[in-house]
C-alpha cells in the first residue's frame, strides 16, 4: 500500500513539473519563435520582444531588445556617416 502511494505522489509531481516547466518555456519558445522571423527577413524591422514569464526570462527578453536598438542606432550612424563621404 505504501509504495503504491509513493507512487502516486511520485507520477503527481512529474505532472506537476511537467506543466510547470510546459508553461515557462512557452515563453522562451514564443520569444525564440519571433527572433528567428526577425533574422530571416532582409531587413528587420526595428521592434522589441514581449516581455513575459519569469523575471529570468524577461531579463532575457529586454536584453534582447536594447541589443537591437543598439544595433538599429550604429546602422543609423553608418548610414549618416556613408552621406558625408
């Protein structure tokens, strides 16, 4: 009887960690998602990722963001550079 408990409980937190885990990489799939349609186009347009999940993941996300405004502010200068010479 009692290993069929231990059981039980053991399958119930394989559940629970399952859905748990299911639903915090949902968000790292989501934000995986739309920077692969970001670096498959020829010209990204400039816009962030939503920020969503847990605070790891929206640290991630915003990451992610300033990098690309970074990226579109050193393309701008370039390109002001480019029309002086």
């Amino acid at each position: 009887m009692g290993a069929g408990v231990a059981a039980l409980v053991a399958l119930l937190s394989i559940a629970l960690l399952w859905l748990f885990l299911r639903h915090e990489l949902s968000f790292l799939t989501q934000s995986s998602e739309l920077i692969g349609q970001l670096s498959n186009s020829k010209k990204a347009v400039l816009r962030g990722i939503p920020l969503s999940g847990s605070p790891e993941i929206r640290q991630l996300q915003d990451s992610f963001n300033r990098l690309q405004q970074h990226l579109a502010s050193d393309e701008q200068t370039l390109l002001e550079d480019k029309h002086l010479y």
